[in-house]
C-alpha cells in the first residue's frame, strides 16, 4: 500500500475518497479515529489515504485532475 493523500481536512479527505472511488481504485483511509481523538486539530496527526502499488500512478494523475496541490502530499 502507497499512500497518495494526507490530511486534517475532512472535506478533502472525503472528495478525495469519492474521486478514486469513481475511477475503481481502491483505496483506504487510516488514522481517522487518531485523528478524530484529538479533534482533527493536530497537524501531526493527518488521516491518510492509501492504494496498491498497482494503482499509485492512477490515483495520483486522478487526484492531481481533481483536486489542486497544496501542502498535503
């Protein structure tokens, strides 16, 4: 599993979600609960979105069409 997003931004976070979902790519979202725990108000803690490796260069073109870049990853 490669991750291809974090973040502390619950509206980003679930586009994202959405936008690979649509293009058939799996993907998973750890840290949510962490995250939650502390109010997702700690820059440290980001819930992060991972694919298989199959399907990094995919979900990373369909992202970054998406959604601009900004300081997630």
């Amino acid at each position: 599993m490669i991750e291809v997003l974090s973040t502390n931004d619950p509206i980003r976070l679930n586009f994202a979600e959405t936008v690979l979902r649509d293009a058939g790519i799996h993907a998973v979202t750890l840290d949510a609960e962490t995250s939650a725990l502390f109010g997702g108000s700690l820059p440290w803690v980001k819930r992060r979105i991972l694919v298989a490796e199959d399907d990094e260069a995919k979900a990373r073109r369909v992202l970054a069409q998406a959604m601009p870049r900004d300081e997630d990853t």
